[in-house]
C-alpha cells in the first residue's frame, strides 16, 4: 500500500458526503427527465445510434471494420438495451439522463471530500445546472457516459492521494479504460491527473501507483487504437473551433483560472486548483494542438472537462458565500446554507432561458423528424429520392417508413448490407442513368453555404438536377432542405401537408 499525501483529509462526516452525492444527482435526474423526448424529435447522430443499436451483434462487428469503432461498446450497450425494452426516444436517452446524475453526484462527492459539504453542494449543482451538461444529458451519443466514468476515475484518484490502496487503484484504472473504450479522447485525462499527482507532492508509491494505472489504461486501449487507426477519415469534417467557440474556450480558462486563485478555507491535503485546473483545461489544449497536424477539437470529445470546472466554480462560489456570510450584520442575518441556496436560486434563474432552449429541436445541429415529415410531404409514390452528399442519408434510416414507395437513386447496397453507415451507392455513370429514368426526385441535401463534396458521385447528382430538372419547391428545416424537382418546365402538383 502506498503513502498518503500529507496525512489524512479532515474527515468528513457520513450525512453531509450522502446529501453531496444525493441532492446534486437528483437535480441532474429532474433536469435530464424534463422534456427528454425533445418534441419527439432526434438530430443526425442520434439517428446513427438508433439504428446501429437496432442491428444484429455480427452486423455490428462488421460496421466497426469499417467505421465508428470508437463508437463500438457504446453501440453494443446500446443494443442490448433496446433489445431489453425497445422505448423509443426514451431507451435512447436514458442512459446518458442517469449517466449524468450519477456525474454531477460525483462531483458533489468529489467537491465535498476537497472542501466541505457546502462546496460538494455548490460544485454538483454547478455541474448539473451547466448548459453543456444539460445538452448531452439528454443526447443518444456516449459522451455522457464517459462523463460519469471520468468523473468516477478523478473521485477514485483524490481518494487515492489521501488513503490509497490496491482495490482503490484498480477501480481506478477499470473506470478510465472504461471511459477511453467509450471514447478514446476520455484518455486525456490521464495526463491530467498526472499534473494533479505531482503537483500534489505524492509520496513516490503513490506516483508509481498511478503510473502503472496510467500505463494499464494505455496498453488496455491499444487494441482499439489499433482497430480505428484506419478511420480517421470519419473526422475530416471538423475544421477547428469557430470564433463563438474560441470566444467561449477563452471564457472558461479565464473563469476557471480566476477560480482557482480564489483561497478555499480549510486545510486539506489536496488543493482544489490541483485537482480541477489541469482537468478543465488540458485536453481541451491538447486537441487545439492537434490542429497543428489535424483539427481534432469538438467539445463533446472533451465533455468531461466541466467536472474540472464545476469543482472550480462551486468551492469559489461556496467559499465567497460563506466569507460574505461572516461580514458585518450578514453574519446573523445571513446563514451560509440560505445565502448557498439563494445564489443557487438567482443561477437557475438566470439559465431558465438556455435550459428551456435546450428542450428545443431547435438547439440541435438538425432534426431528421422534420426531414422525414417534409420528405413525406412533397413526395407521391414512385419519386427518386437522391442524398446529397451521400451521408445524409442518415436522416432516412431512423424513420424508413416516411420513405416506402420511394426510389433511392444512387444506394447500390444498402447500410446494414454494405457493413457502413450510410451505405454504398452507385458509380457516376449509373446514378446518372437511373436519376434520368425518373419525372420527380425529392432531393435532400445540407443549408446553403455548406461545401461541396466533389467526389464524381456528388458532381454527378448536382450536373443532372441542373441540366434536366426544374426545382418546383425548397424547403428549409432545421440543419437541411429537402428540394422537389421536376422534369419539363411545369412542376407536378405537391400533396399539401
């Protein structure tokens, strides 16, 4: 058994750890509940999990030799869920609901051990009550889930520092493997808590226990490193953070840093900055590095960071109550417990707006539900129905049935068939034949202003509907259009919604 840093933490007293875990976990379990449907509607990658998730355990190996490895356990668990109760929206977004109590209890715990109850309160509900935190709350992606398990690994870590012991390092490496499984950048925050252990001044068995876990977490993810090093073609879309994005990286590391010079009251053996300050901002600067070779920066990659950052945040906003709470008059009038809730009070005031949003279709990317009903709209039987580009076809493969009678010009073998996402589709030449073939064709493709792919298939697609198609209607929905074309010059009737 290792060395503890710098004796044992001033101890806590049963009831007041159990309402740090509770009272945050039960705010987070309300907010993630609320509204979890979202008008009954699903945005693009959520439509991927559902339909993956909806696939036989061999067609999903198959997929993962192909693409979304990164994805697989995720989707594995997500299969056998559906294949336990089959809810809809709601088995699709449950999962990451009670991932996420079980996050914001952990930090509550965490914040409670570092600081006191007061501060474990504050740091749960700032977690839970984060408008990032609350957007993938109710999200069928894995990123909640890894949230959870990170947030377990830095509760198990601080616990390590202070009365460390083999059961404790296993269990801490089990939930850091289990999180980079689930997504392989939750294994920035090993080098994290790296920072934390030394800047912790850990006794050297202490700092050797780690380094084994951290080197046992490497070598565990390895086989799926090696597995999705072919893939990295999926990520080619992103292209670094937008000026809005910057804008708010910027704000939380002044935020978190002003933070962390605040002084915490109390003496403990690990300090708050020690712990939270490298969580909050170093994987996200490592994948704004990343930049220098490949854009690699989305902020769900790096969710996890807000665990960092609510410690931050909620032992500040504690400790600053509580020594406003001790001035002058305040002192009797103001109790620190009531002065917590009423600043807890004005913060989810102030969030009303964003949470409401958050319950929104609008507050996604898109919402293939809306594609699917227009789709049904302009469309009659027998229509062509062409994606462009081709991995929008993901807006179908959620609702299939807002499509029968449909002719998908360009799929040559469809997704589960093909071991892919989206599918196969026909060379140029054939896309262009079979779309001639046809009198209407109900087009789906991104908003304006997005760019073109110009592989032959897409250029193919854009050269007929220019060149033999008149465009009869264009609609805009949330993150797309769907387009009805027409040969000749008069457009056949549209079915009215």
């Amino acid at each position: 058994m290792s060395a503890p840093v710098g004796g044992q933490p001033a101890p806590a007293d049963r009831s007041g750890r159990v309402h740090s875990f509770l009272a945050p976990a039960a705010l987070a379990l309300v907010l993630g509940l609320w509204g979890i449907t979202r008008q009954g509607t699903m945005w693009r990658d959520e439509s991927v999990t559902y339909q993956v998730a909806h696939r036989s355990l061999p067609e999903i190996w198959a997929l993962l030799q192909n693409a979304d490895a990164v994805h697989g356990l995720y989707y594995v668990l997500m299969h056998g869920l559906f294949a336990l109760w089959d809810g809809g929206l709601v088995t699709l977004r449950l999962p990451s609901v009670l991932a996420v109590a079980v996050a914001a209890g952990l930090v509550g715990l965490t914040g409670c051990r570092l600081a006191g109850r007061r501060a474990g309160l504050s740091s749960g509900a700032v977690f839970a009550l984060t408008p990032e935190v609350q957007m993938y709350a109710q999200e069928g992606r894995s990123y909640a889930l890894v949230c959870a398990l990170v947030a377990l690994g830095t509760y198990l870590l601080l616990r390590c520092l202070t009365e460390p012991s083999r059961r404790l390092w296993i269990l801490y490496w089990l939930s850091l493997l289990a999180a980079s499984w689930l997504h392989e950048f939750a294994v920035l925050a090993l080098p994290a808590h790296g920072i934390t252990v030394l800047a912790s001044r850990a006794d050297r068995p202490v700092r050797r226990a780690w380094a084994v876990a951290a080197a046992a977490v490497a070598a565990g993810l390895v086989p799926l490193v090696l597995l999705s090093a072919g893939q990295s073609g999926q990520v080619s879309w992103i292209s670094g953070p937008k000026p809005r994005e910057w804008l708010e990286i910027t704000g939380v590391a002044l935020v978190a840093a002003l933070c962390a010079r605040y002084p915490v009251p109390g003496r403990r053996p690990v300090l708050v900055p020690r712990l939270a300050l490298p969580l909050t901002v170093l994987p996200t600067a490592v994948l704004l590095l990343s930049a220098l070779h490949e854009p690699l920066y989305v902020d769900r990659y790096v969710l996890f960071t807000d665990i960092g950052f609510a410690l931050l945040v909620g032992t500040s906003i504690s400790a600053l109550v509580t020594a406003v709470s001790h001035r002058g008059p305040l002192r009797a009038r103001l109790p620190r417990t009531a002065a917590l809730a009423a600043t807890a009070l004005a913060v989810v005031l102030a969030l009303t707006p964003v949470t409401l949003q958050m319950r929104n279709p609008d507050s996604r990317k898109d919402d293939v539900t809306a594609v699917a009903e227009e789709v049904r709209r302009v469309s009659a039987p027998g229509d062509g129905v062409v994606f462009a580009p081709s991995r929008r076809r993901e807006w179908r493969l959620s609702y299939p049935e807002e499509y029968d009678g449909l002719v998908d010009l360009a799929l040559r073998t469809a997704p589960q068939a093909s071991a892919s996402l989206q599918g196969v589709e026909f060379p140029a030449t054939e896309i262009r034949t079979r779309m001639l073939s046809m009198d209407r064709i109900v087009v789906l493709s991104d908003p304006p202003g997005q760019p073109e792919d110009t592989v032959p298939q897409e250029a193919v697609k854009r050269d007929v509907l220019r060149s033999h198609f008149h465009e009869c209607s264009r609609t805009r929905v949330k993150g797309a259009q769907v387009t009805l074309y027409a040969r000749g010059r008069s457009c056949p009737p549209v079915r009215a919604g």
